[in-house]
C-alpha cells in the first residue's frame, strides 16, 4: 500500500510564496508520474502539475512562470514551490502519483489560502 502525506499549506499573503512537500511511503515502485492537483470551493479538481519519471514536466496554463514542481528520489518526496501566490490559488491542494500499471493513489490533502 501506498501512502501521501502533503505538508507546507497555511494562510499567506497575496504575492507571497508557500512550498508544498509530498512525502510518500510503501511500495512506490513503478510511478511513472507524480503531481500536484487542487479544489477550491465550488470547482472542480484540476491539475496543477505534474512531473514524469523521465523527467518531462507540465504545468496548468495559470501557474506557469510562478510554480514549480521537483522531487528528490531520495527522500520519496515531490515539492511544489509557489511564487507570486494570488487569491484565484486558494484551494485544497492533493498530491497524487501513478504506478504502472493502473494505480493512483491520492494524500488527503493541504489548504492553501491566498488572503490579506
């Protein structure tokens, strides 16, 4: 079984920077991608981004420029960094990744407000 544990959500000011950490556990062997998707209220879950395991990335068209995704294999963990935060970002942020063959597994997520 596998497990996510998303961490680094809180309040931050409009034009402020918040870093997302998704720490996995169990049997990750064979993920082919690992991203980053959010709800905010009253919307759909969305893609935000997502990093391939050869190394190809993409991002929401509304993130471009001021997010950026990584992962250190080392530690199991893929990070979200967000720069130039606005209020249009606040929502519950999952990390999600998937294992061949047809496996996807969900954390329970982190919220992220974008407030003044």
């Amino acid at each position: 079984q596998v497990q996510l544990v998303e961490s680094g959500g809180g309040l931050v000011q409009p034009g402020g920077s918040l870093r997302l950490s998704c720490a996995a556990s169990g049997s990750t062997f064979g993920t082919y991608a690992s991203g980053w998707y959010r709800q905010a209220p009253g919307k759909q879950r969305e893609l935000v981004a997502v990093i391939f395991s050869g190394g190809g990335i993409n991002y929401a068209d509304s993130v471009k420029g001021r997010f950026t995704i990584s992962r250190d294999g080392a530690k199991n963990t893929v990070y979200l960094q967000m720069n130039s935060l606005s209020p249009e970002d606040t929502a519950i942020y999952y990390c999600n990744i998937k294992i061949l063959p047809q496996m996807d597994y969900w954390g329970k997520g982190t919220p992220v407000t974008v407030s003044s």
